[in-house]
C-alpha cells in the first residue's frame, strides 16, 4: 500500500463511531453503513464543502486519492454535479445541482422513516445512489424503486447499482408524480426540497405509511424534515416536523430567479417609509435558526434575502411572488432600522407581524411546527392540527 492509497475500511469507522455517538446512526441502521460506504458511489472528481475555506473544492481521486477518501468518509455535503451537467471543468459551478448528503443527516431521515425489512420504498432523487442502497440492504431485494429526473445521474446511479450487484429499481423519470408502477409503497422518502407535497405521494402510500420529506417555503432555504403519516382512509397524511436541513429543491419546484429591478424601478426611498424597534439579532438570527422557518411559514410567497454587513449596515430585502411589492429594512448598529416599501402588500408590515406571532408563542423551533396534506392542499400548525392554516 502506498502512502496516498486510502485506508482499508473497518466494519464501523471513524465516522461511523461519530456518527453512532451522535445520535445520527443508530445500531439498528449500522450494518447498512458498514456494508455501503458512501466512498463506494461517488464519482472521481468530487466538489465537497471545505469548512477551512469555506466553499465548495474540486478534489480528483486520481490527484490525490488521499484527500479525495478523507472527504468521502467525512461528515460533509458533496456535491456531484452543477448546472444541471452543463458545466465543464474542475473548478465549481454556479448552482449545485446533485450531490451526495451528509451522512448524519441521511441517517438521521432513515431513522424518521422506520424501514423495516420487507418495506416496499418509494424514493425521489436518487443521485449517487447511496441512500438507496442503504435502504435497499436493509429493506431486501426488490423492495426499492427510486426516480431520478436527470438522464445522466440515473445512468450513472444504474451503473453503480449493476456494478454492486444490488436488487432495487432506478427510474429515470420526473419523481414529482411518484411512481404509481410500484405502488402501493409502504415508505415514500424524498432526497430533495420540497414547496408542496404531492398528492400523488400520499395516495401511493398505504394507510399508516410514512412519508419522509425535506420541506420549506420560498422566504428562505431553511427548510425541515417533515414525517408524516398517512392516515387510515388514505385521504391525507400528516407529522410533525423533525429537524432543520436544507436540501436542493425539486426541479419542478426550483424558484425562478428574483430580478431586483424588476421590483424596484427607481429609488428604495420612493417607498413609503417608517420605522422598526426590532433589532438585527433578533430578526437576522443565523441561517437555519428557527426564526427563517417560522417567518416563512406567516408570510407566504414570499421570498427574503439577507445581504452582507457594511460599514455597520445591513439592509433585508423582501419580495413578493404574487405580485411586485417589496421592502427593504435597513439594520444600523446603534440606530433603530429604518424601512421602506412599496406595492399592495406591505411586505415588512407582515414580517413584522410574523415575528411577533413567533415571539410570543415562545419562539418555537420547527419540531413544533407539523403538516397536513390532503387532496385540497397543504396545511401547517403550530402544536396542534386543529390550529391549522393555510399558506
């Protein structure tokens, strides 16, 4: 063995030790981790978060395979394709567009979906492949069918499953509509974001199944885990929300572009203006703290950017979806914000709202928080399904 040949693989590595120790894979899920490293399904040329510098590196496994298995075995986001596989080169692309999940985050939404051999499973993005391999050694042969919309990541993903010899499906299809070939499925996962639930999901889903499914709203990319049961007459499914994650998003559901000039035609002091006591800290947070997802949930269609900090001001941006209003609040160190809007909504007079209706209910994270789905639409509440409301 050569001193940048990678490191033979115990039955439970270090990460693995991690991992368990978290709370993210747990004992009954370990023989599936140890049997399929995620090393075993991820391309060549791999794109993984580097926390050091703080953006996404190009790493060759025939560079340096060193680097490329130290990557591949950590608990890191890799992504395997931009732009939809039109970019070219090593150095990264503009939007990721497929990739390979942490693995404490795929382990914990395999814990929220209760496999159990013998499950017939449903899964929607299949990317590399590893999610469904996992399932598909612990749930058994020919218990897994998982979609991909891209042509040339199921190709791949096909290959890797013929090369490990596995017995589950890959489709190259459009996963939105599920896949009614193989239903009825007794567990539905998805492995990107979601705006909606489909229907569709719901009703190939067998009474008392469970649906797995990364879930938010435009205002942010903060999104959680939604688990959601579905009920004994088939007419709807509804869980609790079980963690933050943040995802890619469906492709039939991918949020076009915000122009901002197609909002704000002239000068942002052309808005009506006032002003707020609610302070930066407090409305800011950090990006997947609690408050992101709970504002989206009480100001829909909605999207809000939050731009970089300068010379002691830092201006928030919202933008209507259902038509052109938007609001600019504008956060000074030492000052109260000022703010401005404009169009039929009052954008930042919703926010604002919001975030008092999130105060006063104790601030609550999204495990709090749950979804119904029915053949009607999609319904969120706070605690209590009874308290529901519409977006």
């Amino acid at each position: 063995m050569t001193a940048n040949a990678p490191k033979e693989r115990p039955g439970l590595d270090g990460l693995g030790c991690a991992l368990m120790s978290s709370g993210a894979l747990s004992p009954d899920w370990a023989p599936s981790y140890a049997a399929v490293p995620r090393c075993a399904v991820l391309p060549d040329l791999i794109w993984p978060f580097d926390m050091e510098a703080g953006r996404s590196v190009a790493v060759s496994k025939a560079e340096d395979p060193a680097k490329w298995q130290e990557f591949a075995d950590s608990d890191l986001p890799i992504v395997t394709q931009w732009d939809d596989g039109e970019h070219t080169g090593t150095e990264p692309g503009h939007v990721p567009t497929s990739s390979a999940s942490m693995p404490s985050v795929v382990f914990r939404m395999l814990q929220d979906l209760a496999l159990q051999p013998g499950h017939k499973v449903l899964e929607i993005g299949t990317a590399t492949a590893w999610n469904a391999l996992l399932m598909a050694h612990r749930a058994g042969p020919g218990c897994v069918t998982t979609v991909e919309v891209d042509r040339a990541v199921a190709t791949a993903a096909m290959a890797t499953v013929e090369r490990r010899g596995a017995p589950l499906h890959v489709v190259h299809g459009d996963g939105f509509q599920g896949y009614l070939e193989g239903a009825p499925y007794d567990r539905v996962i998805a492995t990107c974001g979601l705006r909606s639930i489909p229907f569709a999901w719901v009703e190939q889903c067998r009474p008392g199944g469970i649906i797995v499914a990364p879930w938010g709203t435009d205002y942010s990319n903060g999104d959680a885990v939604a688990r959601l049961v579905v009920a004994p007459d088939g007419e709807s499914a509804s869980g609790k929300f079980t963690g933050p994650v943040e995802f890619m998003k469906l492709r039939a559901q991918r949020l076009s572009p915000v122009v901002h000039k197609e909002y704000v035609t002239g000068s942002v002091a052309d808005g009506d203006e006032s002003s707020t006591t609610i302070t930066e800290g407090e409305f800011v947070g950090g990006q997947f703290g609690p408050e992101w997802f709970a504002l989206g949930l009480r100001v829909p269609q909605c999207w809000h950017y939050v731009a970089d900090k300068s010379d002691g001001a830092r201006p928030v941006w919202f933008y209507s979806l259902s038509d052109r209003s938007w609001a600019c609040c504008m956060f000074r160190d030492g000052k109260a914000a000022r703010v401005w809007q404009s169009g039929a909504r009052r954008l930042w007079d919703e926010a604002e709202a919001a975030f008092q209706w999130w105060v006063g209910r104790g601030r609550p994270g999204p495990s709090r928080f749950g979804l119904t789905v029915t053949a009607d639409g999609e319904r969120v509440w706070l605690d209590d399904p009874a308290s529901s409301w519409t977006l």
